[in-house]
C-alpha cells in the first residue's frame, strides 16, 4: 500500500507489571474485601495486608541492593576498560617523542592524584 505521507501515531509501550505491582493490587483487594468483610474475617484479611505490606518493602530494599551491586561493577569495570585504553595509547605510539609527551603526562596526572 502506499505510504500517503500522513504520520501514524504509536501507541505508547505498555510497561510490564513488576512484583511490587502484583503485590500493590493485591492490597488494593485485600482492602475492598475487608471493607465488605466483618468481625474474625476482616481481621485475617488486615493481617494479611500487612504481611503483603512487609514483603513489598522487603522486596523494594532487594531491589535497591541490587542495582547498588550493579553500579559497584559497572564503575570497577569502567576502572579496568580506562587501564586498558591507556595501554592501547601507550602501545599506538610512534615515536620516542610521543611517549615521552605520554610520560609526562601520567607524571602530572599522579601528582593530581597524590594531592
């Protein structure tokens, strides 16, 4: 078919529910149950709502641990890809000259470091 110049709108990406979703429209439930529910059951149910509370903070904290851990990675991992760019510099050179110019400039960047 062809194309008549008109631009079509996207429609816009769904997010995927997370655990922490699930777990929030659990309580959402929980809570309309228990406003229908009287006496022992309703008990059960806000007793249920707050284990569910308890596991979505825990699983909230998990969560943020983890990228923590990841971005501890990804900087040492940064630290070991600039090592190795350095080497290939170092290696690109040509001539006495230029390493020498390198040399001088590693010296000034240690002494940045030292102070």
């Amino acid at each position: 078919m062809p194309s008549t110049g008109t631009a079509t709108k996207t429609q816009p990406k769904r997010r995927e529910k997370t655990p922490a979703d699930y777990l929030s429209d659990a309580l959402d439930d929980l809570e309309k149950a228990s406003e229908k529910a009287g006496g022992e059951v309703a008990d059960r149910i806000d007793q249920a709502r707050e284990r569910i509370g308890e596991a979505r903070e825990d699983l909230s904290q998990r969560g943020e641990d983890q990228v923590k851990q990841w971005r501890d990675q990804l900087a040492d991992a940064a630290d070991d890809i600039l090592r190795e760019l350095g080497r290939v510099a170092v290696r690109s050179q040509r001539t006495d000259d230029a390493l020498t110019e390198l040399g001088k400039e590693i010296d000034r960047r240690k002494a940045e470091l030292a102070s």
